[in-house]
C-alpha cells in the first residue's frame, strides 16, 4: 500500500456499497410482490447489508490497527536513533 494513499478506495467501496443497497430498494418496491414477500425480502436484505457493513468497518478497523502498529513502530525507532545520537 502506498505511503500517501488516503483511502481513495475505501470511498468507492462505500459508493459501491451504497449503490447497491439503493438498487435493492428499488428494485423491491417495484416488484410486483405481495406485502408478506416483499417483508420477507426486506428483511433478508437488510440482514444481507448489515453483515457487509460490519465486515466493511471491521476491514477499515484492521487497517487502521496496522497503520498505528506501523507509525509506533517507526516512533520507537526514531526515539531510539535521536537517544544513540545525543549519546555521541
């Protein structure tokens, strides 16, 4: 992953995602279903896109870890480079 990337993916993920949710809202209210389907069927979905949507956060979440774990990383070695230099 590049240095500077600022999460130019995660945002077209999240269009794609919306996008997608809003298809299925429409695509359901204008199929020609009785109430009971058209219920059952909104349920599944949205029980569908919770799912993608905790596993969407939770991806970002990793990321986000990693990124930390990284820049304390790099922090530490820092410290320790500027503490070997004053010893000098």
């Amino acid at each position: 992953m590049a240095e500077n990337d600022n999460g130019g993916g995660g945002k077209f993920v999240l269009g794609a995602l919306l996008g997608a949710v809003l298809g299925a809202i429409a695509g359901i209210l204008f199929a020609p279903r009785s109430g009971k389907e058209t219920r059952k069927m909104v349920g599944d979905k949205a029980k569908e896109y919770a799912e993608k949507g905790k596993d969407f956060v939770q991806e970002k979440a990793d990321i986000a870890r990693e990124k930390i774990h990284t820049a304390a990383e790099r922090a530490k070695e820092a410290a320790s480079e500027a503490e070997k230099k004053t010893r000098r």
